[in-house]
C-alpha cells in the first residue's frame, strides 16, 4: 500500500477547498464585474436616448415643424459622437441617417433593432461584421412620424472589455497570490511537523534495536516539543532500565556464582576428606545448606518476578494471623543475626486483628524486609521489629541502624532491578517483589531513611479484617 504523506494529503484536502473556493469568488467577481460595467452603459445609454426621444416628442406636437429636418438636425448636432452613434431608422427597418454621417448600406438590415423593439429596451450586444463588439438600445418613434419607426443608440464595447479584462486579471492575480501565500505558508507549516516526525520515526527505530545514545533535537515548545520531550525522557528511563537490567544480570551471576562457588569449594574438600573430619564435615556441610538456601531464595525471587511481569503472578486468600508469621520470620532470622552480633528486638504485641490475604506471601515480604535489614547492618547494629493497629490498619514497622540510603535513592529503591548500595550482595528485585505483594493486598510499603549511614525504617500497612 503506497504511503500517503501528510504534506500531500494537506496539498490535496486542504490547499482543494482553498484553490475551490477562491475559483468560485473569481467566478463570482468576474460575473459581477462584467454586469455592472454593462448595466452602467445599457443605463447610460437608455438615459441618453430617453432625452432624445423627449426632445423628438416637442417637435412631433409642433405642427409648424418640420420633423424630418429637426430629426436630421439633432443628429447632426449629437455632442457625444465621439462615444455613441445615434441613428434614426426608417419605417423599413433600415439606417437613413446617422450622428456620424456614415450610413450602412442600404441593403443592410439591422436586426438587433427588432431585438432592442421587442426587449423593451433591454439593448443588444453582438459584433458589427468586422468584429467589434457593440451594445444598442432603441427606442420606437413610429407614433410621432410615419417616416421613422426608431431611434437607436450605438456604443462600442472595446473600452469596457478591456477595462473588466484589467480587473479580471487583477483579480486573478490576488487569487494565485493568495493560493502561493497559502500554499507556502502551509509547506512550511506541514514541513515543520514533518521534519520532526521523520527525525522521531528514525531514532525510534534506533531505540528499537537498542541503540539509546541517540536524542530527538528539540527546537519547539509546541505539541510537537512536547512529543520530543517526552520521547527524550522515554530514552533516559530506558536507558537506564537497561543499565539497571545489565547491572542486574551482572549482579546476579554474581550471587549466584558465589554460593556455587563455595558448594563447589566443600563439596570438593568433603570428597578429599578421606578421614572425614566431623568439624569439618559439620562446617562444610553448614556451609552447603545456608548457601543452597541462599541460592533457592534468590530463585524463588525470580521466579516470582517472572510471574509478576507474564500477569500469572496469583495470591491464596484466607484469613490469617499476621503475628504468626511476622513471628516465623523473626525466628529464621533470630540465630543469622546472632551470629553477625546483630540484636534483634521484637515487640509483639499481645493480639492483632486479622488480615484477609496469603500468608506464604506476606511471610516472603517479611522475611525479605527482616533479612534486608540485616544485610545492611553491621557488626553492632540493632533492628527493631514491632506490630501495631491504627485506623483500621495492621502497621508492621521494620527500622535498623544500617548504612541507611541517600535521599536520591529513596525512590527507586523499590524499582525492579536498583540496587542503592552495591558493597552488599542482593538481586535488586526483592523490595520490588515485597512492593508488588503488598499492593495486590491492598496495603502499602514505604521506606524511609534519614541519610546514609543513619539507618532505615520499612513501614507495611494491610488493611485489617473486619
């Protein structure tokens, strides 16, 4: 299918009715101009003749006169034969005696004297035999002689035509002018969307393979700069999501490469154990569980956002102690801390209120908020747990006194793939997955921090069962 370009579709729809609508004002200007002009010189030349034929009426009442001569005086006499012919036509039809003192020849008819006779003055316009053109009116006067059956005025119409000719052109020439003004006004205009829209449509498709370095050069702060800007900051957040994305597949490997690497490393030193020392068969094989458990929750994190991102992502509702498994998590996290001379304080209260949701879940998001906490805390550090009801809210607060986070990274921190501090292993998706749980419960995950090493504070709201 050919492509119709915006600049031919304006040309064919928009400049049509435009170059239409002007033919149809210079038709209607030609028309009009061409009217007057001949209605002012039929009018003027009826008028003419009026006056005339006022004059011949005098005579034909005095009977002393002589109406012949007085006619052949008045014609003889007529002061504007340099513009009109007068004439007097006999009862034959037939020119006798002319202002000019040329008379045709006699077996000449003049057949627009019957046509002037029989419009009621509406006057004749033709060509004489050499060609020009001329108007008429006659006048009948066969009631005041039985020698002359009319008058007749003759006038030629060269000045005029030339003169509507002038205008004409004139007016066709402010037709054209107007169409070049349009048409280059509108070239420009369309050529100033166009321009862009190629240069969009180009460094699309560099975005489409991949290539974000490119920019749109934005010249206007119209719509179209809009668009520009817009698709400017579509690169940006692309841009960086692939190097969030890239950083996350390095990061990735390289989690998952170091618990490999430490099961590789005793499962090899257990094999050559030919003695099978119990503490070191104990270590090693503490070791193999805790990375292999470190290994099963990373993927289970995948796992979840892969079905977060596909739309299968599905929750198990029922109704659920939240205490209980705030507590679970608070359990499986109680010697690791231990271990890193972390303290964990735990203020649980008595009883809460139910929460209507999947309790496999929110055990996750608790288990990922708790053991965040601990990853970025050190030696020293404490965090603190408790749970509390507030206005028809199960408020679950996580605070430690960790590294903390900058302030310009507080809002991405639950972006998928963002890792604010990266001194610290983690797959940059686990804050992403707790956010995503949350919300789909109806609650919500805010995380606040007073600055980098000031520690954080994870606070979960769900809505409570009533």
């Amino acid at each position: 299918m050919a492509k119709k370009s915006i600049t031919k579709r304006w040309i064919f729809n928009n400049l049509g009715v435009v170059v239409l609508v002007l033919l149809v004002f210079d038709m209607a200007f030609i028309y009009a101009i061409h009217k007057y002009y001949y209605s002012s010189a039929k009018q003027y030349l009826i008028s003419k003749l009026n006056a005339v034929t006022s004059v011949l009426s005098i005579h034909a009442q005095d009977t002393s006169a002589n109406f012949s001569a007085e006619m052949r005086n008045m014609l003889e006499s007529f002061n504007e034969k340099d513009k009109i012919e007068l004439m007097a036509i006999n009862s034959k039809g037939r020119v006798v005696l002319t202002s000019s003192g040329f008379s045709p020849d006699e077996q000449t008819l003049m057949t627009d004297y019957e046509d002037d006779i029989s419009t009621a003055k509406d006057g004749y316009v033709g060509r004489l035999p050499g060609g020009e053109k001329i108007l008429s009116v006659s006048v009948p006067v066969s009631s005041m002689s039985s020698e002359y059956s009319a008058v007749r005025m003759v006038t030629s119409l060269t000045a005029i035509d030339n003169t509507i000719k002038t205008y004409i052109i004139l007016m066709t020439s402010a037709c054209l002018a107007i169409i070049f003004i349009i048409l280059s006004a509108g070239l420009y205009f369309a050529g100033s969307i166009v321009r862009p829209i190629r240069q969009i449509s180009s460094i699309a498709r560099k975005f489409a393979m991949g290539d974000f370095s490119v920019r749109i050069e934005n010249q206007s702060s119209d719509e179209i700069g809009d668009l520009c800007t817009a698709i400017n900051h579509m690169a940006d957040e692309l841009s960086n999501a692939e190097a969030m994305k890239n950083e996350f597949i390095s990061s990735v490997s390289h989690e998952l490469r170091t618990p490999l690497t430490a099961i590789k490393g005793w499962a090899e030193t257990l094999m050559l154990d030919s003695e099978h020392n119990p503490d070191t068969m104990k270590k090693g094989v503490g070791v193999i569980v805790n990375e292999t458990e470190r290994l099963s929750q990373m993927v289970e994190e995948l796992l979840d956002f892969s079905r977060m991102q596909s739309g299968h992502f599905t929750l198990q509702n029922a109704n659920m102690d939240i205490l209980a498994e705030l507590g679970d998590a608070v359990l499986i996290y109680s010697d690791k801390a231990r271990r890193e001379n972390i303290q964990i304080i735990y203020d649980e209260p008595e009883m809460l209120p139910f929460v209507f949701g999947d309790k496999n879940r929110i055990r996750q998001v608790f288990i990922n908020i708790i053991d965040n906490a601990i990853k970025y805390s050190s030696a020293g550090d404490t965090v603190t747990i408790n749970a509390s009801e507030s206005d028809g809210n199960v408020v679950v607060r996580v605070t430690d006194t960790g590294c903390g986070i900058k302030e310009s990274d507080l809002a991405k921190v639950k972006t998928k793939f963002y890792k604010a501090n990266h001194t610290r292993r983690g797959s940059g998706i686990g804050l992403a997955v707790a956010d995503e749980i949350i919300a789909m419960h109806g609650g919500s995950m805010d995380i606040t921090s007073p600055g980098e090493g000031k520690g954080t504070a994870v606070t979960i709201k769900l809505p409570a069962k009533k």
